[in-house]
C-alpha cells in the first residue's frame, strides 16, 4: 500500500512538473491573427536576452519561446495569437522536426539585431515599405544617411535597410514628370548640398561612394536588404564605377553612350548582361527591369511564387522565405521584377513569377556577409502613385508580402549552420 502511495505521489510530481515547464507556441499558419507583429513580439523576446525559437516550415515558420507571464501578457497586447504547450507537446514538435523524410528545422534565434536604415532623414516611416513595417511591428530602428555612412559608422548595425536610393545619381529617373515638382527641386538640392559638402563635384560620385561603403559593409559580415530602385541602380553604380552613365541634365556633362560595352560586372552583386537607358525623358534605369516594354498582367492576375527549399539544408533561403502561403500578390514600383536572363547564374532565386521568365526576390553572398534585393514598392498597394496616401497596416495585419520583409529582419538573429556544398 505505502509502495503504491509513493509511485502515485511520484507520478503527480513528474505530472505538476510537465503542467508546469510549458512554452509559448506562436503558430504562424492561418490561424494567426496578426502574422506582422508577431515578428516584433520575437524582436522584443530578444532584445531581453532571451532565446526564441524558429520552427522552419513548421505551421508557417512558427515561434516558440519559454513561458513567462510577461510575454504572453504581451502578445494579447499586441493581438498575436498563440498557444501554451506542454513539455510534452514541445518533445512531439521537435520530434517530428527532426525527422529525415520531412522538411523542417528548428533554428535558434540568439540575439536583437541592431537594424540601420539608409534614408533621407526628411523622410517618413510611410515612405518606405521596410520603416512601415518596422513601425508597425515595433522593431526599433537607426536612420543613417551619407553622413553616417562616409563616417565608417555601418559597422555599429548588424543589418541594413536601403531605403528607394538611386545610386545611380538620376535622382529616380522623375525627370520628366516631375523636374517641375516643389519636392523633385528640393530632392536635388538636397543631394548636390550633400555631395558638395563631402567633396565630390556630383551626387554620381557621392553615390557610388557610399555604395562602396554599403559594399565593404556586406563583405565584412553584414547583412544587407534593399526594394524597388535601390536593387539594380546599387548594381549599375558599381557595374559602372569609372565610367559617365548620367546625362547632362543631371550632372552637367553628357553621358558616355557607349558606357554599355564597358561596365564590370564583376564588380556588382546580382546583374550581368543588361544594356542602360541613358534618355533622361525614358523613366527606366536599364533592361533589368521587367517594367520596361509591355508586361501582360493585370493587378488580378500578378503574382510571384517562394520556391521551398529544404530547411535541414538551406536553411538560409528556408528563414528568408517563411510564410503561411507560397503565392505572393505581385506589386509595381519605379523596379518591379528583375529579368532573369540579367541574373547572375550564383544569385538564388527566391521568388519568382516563371511565366514572365521575371523574379520578385533574390539573394545572395559577398564575402562574410550577404543581400537581398526585392523587387516592388509596397506590398500592399499594387501601383503606388506618387503622392498617394500611406498603408495603413492595421488592414494587412497577415500580408505575405511584407512578412518576406520581416523574415530578412530577424535572419541576423539566427544560430547558422553550414549549408550543403
């Protein structure tokens, strides 16, 4: 009878303990209300030298953290839904995760990057799809420009955000719709006053050299994200280092036509092959972008696809490309899509829409470090006018679009583990 007592008595104990060691679950499938500020809940987690882990390919790449009252205080805060799980319930999860046959992993996120974002400092938060998303989330963030930047201070920020930049110096190729505009004016004389003041007789050299700077940022071990006109006009500045590719109508003094046959592109990150539209009336950079010619889509029918790749094994592009869909809504910007036939053949493809022989979302490595180049202004406005009101996120709290935004946020976080050769 005592003998009986005792393993009852035992068994309660281990079952109390089992009640009581529990974690919270952040599923990011369907069921989650609020997929975007569920990436902020994990930043916060980290920031308070807490570890969270991500559970690729699991119920949409969900989070899972250790319980404390405080945080699942927080998340109803925020309207994130999650769930509390028993030991006995984790030890299932990571069981089935680490089974050979299936395609999951789980990855330790170890840290709160700290997140720079290259921008005018006349800018908004609603100007940018990358700062919305960051407000909206609540991810802290630095807004760092060319003063910063020719200052070495990149080195301080474990991530970078490259705000719609035409390093190109054309000041986004507006020139003919808008060289009359209060703000185009004032846009220019910014630049020219910022470029005059580090020495450089044209915002084309300010520019290039600050794309060297972003460059040796990336080849050090940072990490770099860039949308719309930042991705190929970053590419072409470096491509064209040496070499006048901006008409007199920007800097004074023609542009040397045959720039094309001269351009390296050895020294640039993602473009190969592309011919460069010198017409300052022609609102395109070059023929990386897919906008150029006629692309025969509509706002219904325009869509990418994320390719899934395996979680044990490429983990990399498996972080950068969590989500509770594969299919993404396409959207413009002043560059949508990149040509796959200009795609370097190293560059991962993450996203793309094979019908159009175009992809969405791409990435890469140099040296230490690596880049991600999305195509596209605002994930959720299809054209974005100039002048349109800002997104409001509070509708939009599950978009695919931004949570690929998201998910290059906290990719500096992770614990890495060597990829398949």
């Amino acid at each position: 009878m005592k003998t009986k007592f005792i393993i009852l008595l035992m068994a309660t104990c281990f079952f109390a303990l089992q009640v009581k060691a529990v974690r919270i679950l952040i599923p990011m499938d369907g069921v989650q209300k609020n997929h975007l500020k569920a990436y902020g809940l994990s930043y916060w987690v980290l920031k308070k030298d807490l570890e969270v882990n991500w559970l690729l390919n699991y119920r949409g790449g969900s989070f899972m953290i250790n319980y404390a009252d405080v945080i699942e205080k927080e998340c109803k805060i925020r309207g994130i839904s999650y769930e509390i799980i028993s030991e006995g319930q984790v030890t299932e999860i990571l069981t089935e995760i680490a089974k050979a046959d299936v395609n999951m992993e789980m990855v330790r996120l170890l840290k709160a990057p700290k997140i720079a974002v290259y921008s005018p400092k006349t800018k908004q938060p609603w100007d940018d799809a990358v700062t919305l998303v960051l407000t909206y989330a609540e991810i802290p963030y630095d807004v760092v420009y060319d003063d910063e930047l020719l200052a070495g201070k990149l080195s301080l920020y474990d991530w970078l955000h490259v705000h719609h930049e035409d390093f190109t110096g054309q000041f986004g190729k507006f020139y003919s719709n808008f060289s009359r505009a209060a703000w185009y004016q004032a846009e220019v004389k910014e630049n020219e006053a910022m470029a005059a003041k580090h020495g450089f007789t044209k915002v084309s050299e300010l520019k290039l050299a600050v794309a060297k700077k972003i460059r040796d940022y990336v080849i050090g071990g940072g990490f770099m994200f860039a949308m719309c006109s930042a991705t190929d006009t970053y590419d072409i500045a470096l491509a064209a280092d040496g070499l006048d590719v901006v008409e007199q109508v920007f800097d004074g003094d023609p542009a040397d036509w045959g720039a094309d046959k001269k351009l390296d592109f050895s020294k640039s990150f993602a473009f190969k092959d592309y011919k460069l539209y010198y017409d300052p009336m022609v609102y395109e950079h070059s023929f990386i972008d897919a906008m150029q010619g006629t692309r025969p889509v509509t706002e219904e029918n325009d869509v990418f696809t994320l390719f899934e790749f395996s979680a044990k094994w490429d983990m990399l592009p498996a972080m950068l490309n969590q989500n509770h869909t594969n299919t993404v809504k396409g959207f413009w910007g002043q560059t949508t899509a990149f040509r796959r036939p200009f795609i370097k053949s190293e560059v991962i493809v993450l996203g793309d829409n094979k019908s159009l022989n175009e992809a969405r979302y791409i990435h890469g490595t140099m040296g230490k470090g690596t880049w991600t180049f999305y195509g596209g202004h605002d994930p959720e406005d299809y054209q974005h006018q100039v002048g349109e009101p800002p997104t409001d996120l509070n509708l939009h709290p599950n978009s695919p679009g931004y949570r690929l935004i998201l998910n290059n946020v906290l990719f500096p976080s992770a614990q890495k583990k060597k990829q398949k050769t």
